[in-house]
C-alpha cells in the first residue's frame, strides 16, 4: 500500500470519495473491466478489499454488512456477466430493504482504452436489474461522477432502504484527474409521521379494542426501533407475534406470543384490532372481515414485507388505517400524544397479566418440545435450536437460512439484542451464505481493522441446498482468506423436503400416491460439506447426535473467537414422505 499519493485518474476519485463517504470495505470479484478502480483501491490507506470467488456472494456479503451495521455496504462487479451473476443477492438485499450501492464497470464500443482491447464487452446493465433497486444510473462523465455518488448513497438510506446501482466507463476511470476539490455531502433524513388526526384515530382504536394483538415482520431492521416496540407493546398491553426476519422482538419478553408463518395468515383467536408493523398479508389470504386492521408500512405498495415479494404487493383491502411512515417515531408519537385514563389503565394491566401467563405457557411449551427431542437424542428442530441456545454467548449473531426447520430454531434461541438474526426473505435460496461473513465484518469492523482478535461470532445455519445455491465453496475460501469467524451448520439430509408440500396438493396427486421423491431428491451422492470445508483448510465437523453437536458448537465458538471460520455438517436421514 502506498501511504501518500497524488491523484491522478478519475478511479481514484471515485475511491476517494468512497472513503470520505465513511467506507471501510468494499466486497467483490475482480475482473478485465475493473483494474483502474482496483488499481485505485490498491493505494487507499484504509480500504479494505473484501474479495469473493462469484459475484453472487459477494453483493450477498454487501447485504450482510449492510444490514448488520445499519449502513450502505458496497459492492463491486464486473460488467453485464458479473451484474448477471449477482441478480439473486440484489433480490434478497431488495426483500430485506438493505442500503446497498453496487458498482459494476462498463464499456462503451468504440471508445479508447489503453492497452486493452476488450472495449466491445457492452451491454444493457440497468435493464436487468431495474426492478430491484431504488435508483439506478449510467455515471457518463467526468463532471456527474460525484453527483451521482452522493444521488446514490442518499437514496440508499432514504426509507424505505435499497438499492443504488451505478455503471461506471472503464474509459473514465482511466482519464487524467484534473485536480478538482472532491466533494461529498452529509444527508439529513426527515422522519415521517402521520398527521395528528390520525395520531388520535389510532389512540381511539387501541384503546377501544378489548383484544389487541402486533403482528411485526421488518419492523426490527431498524435495530433502534426494538426499544420502541417494545415500549409501545407493554405500554397498551398487547401481545406480539413476529415473522422473524429480523430481531424484531426479544422472544423472552412476556409480551411475546410466538412466531408466525411466512406466508400463511396467522391465527387471530378473539383479535378485534390488529396492528401490522411492516407486515404484508397476501392477496386473497386476508384477515377476518370482523377484525380491524391498522397497517404501519413503510412503502405504499409494500412489495417486501410479504415473502418472496411481487409486483402487486401486500394486500390493504380489509384495513381501516394505512399509514406510511417510519415506525420507531410514529409509534413513540402515539404513545406521547394517547391518553389513558384510570379505568382504561386497570384495563390494559389485567391485559398484560393475560399476555404474561400466555407467554409463559409458550415458552414452557416450546421448552418441552426440547427436552423431549433431546431425551430421544434426536437431531430435530427443536433439539438443533435447544442446543445452540445452551451455548449461545451475549454478542453472537444468527443468520438463519434454513426452511424447514426455520421457526422450530427460531423459537429455541433466544435472542435479545437487536441486530443479532438476519435471514432470507426472498425465496432466492443461497443469499444467506454470504450474508454472514459481511455480517460478522460489520459487527467487529473495528476489532476487525485493528486485528486484535476477540470477536463476536456469527452464526450461518442452512440447508444443504441453500448451502449450494449460495455458493458456499466461495464463502469458505472468503472466511479462511480473511480470518473471519463465520461458524457455518449445514442440515444435511439429502433432500430438498420444504418443496414436498406442493406435491401433496397438484390436481391429480400421482407423485404423492406413489411416494415419487426424485423431485426433491438430492441424495446419492450425499455432500460431504465437511470435506468441502477441510479442502479450504476450515476447521469442520460431521455430527449425527446431539452430543456431537454440542461438542463441535462449543470448539467452534472458540476458533470463531479468533477469527479462524468453522463447519458442522449435520447429518440427518434423508427426508421420506409419509
């Protein structure tokens, strides 16, 4: 690294700026198109080049980063073949509303480059990825350049949070700098609250309701937001149930009423008011007409608070209130500006007290439900969660891309810290995987620059499909190259089970009546994720017992500590139809 240099092309000033925007690290490949930015990156005291072996786990990496620090992560590809490779991770960085700036280098035909002939790689950037992202650009001269990055980094943060997509001309990262003053732009963000009639409308409703109930999904992306609904739940005494995307709600607070399908409508009981925070509902699946529903999103189509997003969005037809806003201070304006009398107090006291013996039956349920798996010495759901949660340490983090075991861990750990579970609510399958490690960069950035060790170790749990689909031999050598304490548990049962339901329920059920699984099967070779592992010299373990995972958990814990990445190859039977 060279610690002074003078500027002199127009890929430093794009590196420059990046660093005076409060950039640490950039995540990416490299390719032909990109040499000057790299050339650039090269000499800049302080950036940090994050280097994955595909694009796909790279920007999924820059999403990780960018969820876990609450900050616009960066990622940099190659022309129209690597913005073509990392169509999945921009999905899943869309779904979770990640603030994302993605840099992919450009040619223009005919235009001259130095010494290299490949200016005839030109293609359509923006028209692939358009409809995932917020804002994006073809950055076309010298005198927009710095006009586009600060366009891009401020739409990144503005809510909802997304994806800015600049193309950058191989040709201007080449020319000679001029010596112009850089300039950046400090960004203030408005927050958004509904007027004060409405304010007062909501109060009403709540505390005209017998039976209030919260339904969250992204509303803990915001990790400042946490406190508030929290506050806001025990304040008018209403349950929460959450589609955990997010640590949207610590699961031993005793206002917490358990986890929700991802897509199905959950159970209401005797419900009359519901509020949904950043929680879509599905076209036709909706609600019961009897019940009152106030919608708290924070974009008027709410494409991504539903799984797997869609055009048309989340439906609206049955609620009474429909506000975009931003959470955290909308829901502090309602209870500043609410008043509750004496009798309504007593009301929503005996309220908390239902809640609270709800609650406590869950947890003695969910409990059980472990101590029974476990007794069996069995590698279930709830045995898999039950275990990791005995050996969880304050500070860890948990990026679950599994499917089918995913609730029945999430209700064994218990998680409290917001900004410590990150998952994958695209229905891209892979994401995940690099996820992690860009996690795990943002929640020890500074112990990370400084190389003093002691750090907090993130968890990436999966399938053994999802594994695959995200790359996972590219995340391996990323984790092993750069230190990185990722502890990586494969569930492995040769099977991709979760797709076995849609079978069960075609029109003339011929694969369900004959118990045809070569659909789902991927089994026969079995993979070997811990010889995978051993291949890029990572720590791994194969377990097929609870004692076994307990003990490779605890090892790795240790080495993660270090920042020496980590495998636990969970071998289940493989999936069988009943």
């Amino acid at each position: 690294m060279v610690e002074d240099y003078e500027i002199k092309t127009l890929a430093q000033v794009l590196i420059k700026s990046l660093k005076l925007y409060g950039n640490n690290f950039i995540f990416g490949t490299t390719g032909a198109g990109m040499a000057e930015i790299q050339d650039a990156i090269s000499v800049e005291k302080g950036l940090k080049w994050i280097q994955a072996l595909h694009e796909f786990t790279a920007v999924s990496s820059a999403e990780g980063y960018a969820l876990a620090k609450n900050k616009t992560g960066i990622a940099l590809v190659d022309r129209i073949v690597g913005t073509q490779n990392s169509i999945g991770a921009l999905y899943s960085s869309y779904l979770n509303m990640a603030p994302l700036l993605v840099l992919a280098s450009r040619d223009i035909p005919g235009t001259h480059l130095l010494n290299d002939p490949t200016s005839h790689y030109s293609s359509k950037h923006l028209q692939v990825i358009e409809p995932w992202v917020k804002w994006s650009n073809n950055s076309q001269s010298e005198e927009m350049m710095e006009e586009d990055l600060s366009k891009a980094f401020f739409i990144t943060q503005l809510e909802p949070k997304g994806i800015s997509f600049l193309t950058l001309r191989h040709d201007l990262m080449q020319k000679a700098y001029d010596g112009l003053e850089l300039k950046t732009k400090k960004f203030y963000y408005n927050k958004r609250l509904p007027d004060m009639d409405t304010v007062r409308k909501i109060g009403d409703k709540i505390l005209a309701s017998e039976h209030p109930e919260i339904f969250v999904s992204h509303g803990g992306r915001n990790m400042e937001y946490v406190k508030t609904m929290v506050d806001f739940a025990s304040h008018f005494g209403i349950g929460v149930k959450e589609r955990r995307y997010f640590m949207s709600f610590p699961l031993h607070n005793e206002m917490h009423l358990g986890f929700v399908p991802r897509m199905y409508i959950p159970e209401t009981g005797n419900d009359d008011l519901l509020l949904l925070f950043e929680f879509g509902i599905l076209p036709g699946n909706a609600f019961p007409i009897d019940i009152d529903i106030i919608d708290f999103s924070t974009e008027f189509v709410r494409r991504r608070d539903i799984y797997s997003g869609g055009d048309y969005g989340s439906s609206n037809l049955f609620n009474s209130i429909d506000i975009e806003c931003d959470l955290g201070p909308t829901l502090e304006l309602i209870m500043k500006k609410t008043h509750i009398d004496s009798k309504t107090m007593e009301s929503i006291a005996n309220r908390r007290e239902d809640i609270k013996e709800r609650h406590d039956k869950l947890m003695s349920d969910i409990k059980n439900m472990a101590e029974k798996d476990m007794e069996s010495g069995k590698l279930t759901d709830n045995s898999i969660g039950f275990i990791l949660n005995s050996h969880w340490e304050s500070g860890m983090a948990l990026v679950n891309g599994s499917i089918r075991y995913y609730n029945g861990i999430n209700q064994q750990i218990k998680l409290e810290q917001p900004g410590t579970f990150f998952s994958n609510p695209s229905g891209h399958l892979g994401s995940p995987v690099g996820m992690a490690y860009g996690a795990f960069i943002a929640r020890n950035e500074e112990n990370y620059l400084k190389q003093i060790g002691n750090y907090k170790p993130v968890v990436c749990l999966t399938g053994d499909g999802d594994a695959i689909f995200g790359n996972i031999t590219s995340a391996l050598w990323s984790v092993k190259h750069y230190g990185l304490g990722v502890i990586y548990i494969i569930i492995n049962n040769g099977s991709w089970a979760i797709e076995w339901p849609y079978f069960e329920n075609t029109t003339q059920k011929y694969i369900k009546n004959s118990k045809d699984t070569q659909f789902i099967d991927i089994d026969a070779p079995r993979m070997d994720f811990a010889t995978i592992a051993k291949g890029f010299n990572v720590d791994s373990y194969t377990v097929k017992t609870t004692d076994e995972l307990a003990i490779a958990f605890q090892k790795a814990i240790k080495t993660a500590k270090k920042g020496e990445p980590s495998l636990i190859d969970v071998i289940l039977p493989e999936y069988k139809p009943d």
